[in-house]
C-alpha cells in the first residue's frame, strides 16, 4: 500500500477561512480524508460533570468558555471549521476527527489537575490583599473577579501546556493508525499553529506517511 501524502495546515483557528484555505488549497489536485484537531468533540455525563465542577471547577469554566466563544466565532463564519466543511464539499472528501479527549484527559489524571487547580487559587487568594493595596480604587469585587479570572487563564495555560506532547502523540497516531487500515492517497491535517511541529515531528518516520 502506498503512503498516504499528508498536508498540515497549522494556523490560528479563529480566523478568516478564506486566507488560510488559500494557503493550502493550491498544493493538491485531489484530497480523501481531512483530519481535524477535535479535543472536545464529546461532553461528559451527569457524573463527570460533577466531579469536574467539584475538583476543577475553574478549569471547566475555561473550557466552556471557550467552547462557547468558537461556537461564536462559527456562527461569524471565523473559525477554521468552515476550511473543513469547505474543503470536504469541494473535494468530496470524508472528514475524520483526532486527537485525545480533554475530559478523558481530566478524569484520568484527575488528582495532579486538582492539586494544580487549588495550588494557583491560593496563590491567586494570597496576592489579592497585594492587588487591593496596589489598586485602591479598584472594587473590591472588581479585585476578587480579577485575581479569579488570572486564576482561571493560569490554570487552562498550564493544563494547555501540559497536554500538548501527548495531543500531539495522540493525533499522529490517529492518523497512522487510519493510513494503515484504509486506503487514502491524499489527505489534510487542520490544527492550530501550536501542534504543527510536534504532530510533524512524530510522523516524520513513519512509512505510511509521507509529510507534503
């Protein structure tokens, strides 16, 4: 079986569509398969949700935030997932989701994300009489909304950074796992800017796989 001849397209997901289709558009003639990065393509159960709002709850609050804000930007038609439906139209191509799950991801791991999530609010508490008597004339409400809304980027940031390597081990193995069982020529990867590297770092060698 031949390799299947992979396109990365790695950009900003909130974006223009346009701009970034035409960047990859011109480099194949046919494509079969679009990839895409999908870390939150399944929500939790009742339970999960819980235990998640009991352990993590300023993490959650981040993630469905953004969640909501690209369901947003979709609605706008400024979001990369209009590259996907665009191009699976034109090509005729079948779209294939990869990418580990972030609420799989929580669950498993669920003690180390916890003792971070808690460990950054008591540094955040433990700086707000630092902030109060810097900005005196910030409200206190505004002071304690501020400290708890760093609070909340610090934590996504770290779980962000912290899940990457593995995200990216993830969608490359997706991806050779299904070049192995199918038959695919030519297909295309959409992910954000962050993962191009690493995700082509760890197909550079594979045999099923050939980087475009």
């Amino acid at each position: 079986m031949a390799a299947t001849e992979l396109h990365i397209s790695g950009g900003n997901h909130i974006t223009l569509p346009s701009r970034r289709k035409k960047s990859k558009a011109d480099n194949f003639d046919r494509l079969d398969i679009i990839f895409v990065e999908a870390p939150l393509s399944k929500r939790p159960g009742k339970l999960e949700q819980l235990a998640n709002l009991a352990t993590v709850p300023l993490l959650i609050t981040a993630i469905y935030i953004i969640l909501l804000g690209q369901k947003f930007f979709q609605v706008l038609g400024l979001h990369d997932s209009h590259i996907v439906y665009d191009l699976a139209e034109e090509y005729d191509a079948e779209i294939i989701e990869v990418d580990m799950d972030l609420f799989d991801v929580i669950a498993e791991y669920r003690l180390l994300w916890m003792f971070l999530h808690h460990g950054i609010v008591v540094l955040a508490i433990l700086a707000l009489p630092t902030l109060a008597d810097a900005a005196q004339w910030i409200p206190v409400s505004a002071a304690v909304s501020s400290v708890f809304v760093a609070a909340a980027v610090l934590i996504f940031g770290a779980f962000a950074i912290g899940t990457m390597p593995a995200r990216d081990a993830q969608m490359a193995y997706d991806i050779k796992e299904y070049a192995e069982e199918n038959r695919v020529d030519d297909a295309l990867l959409v992910i954000g800017a962050l993962h191009h590297s690493g995700i082509q770092k760890c197909l550079q060698d594979s045999e099923h796989i050939q980087l475009a």
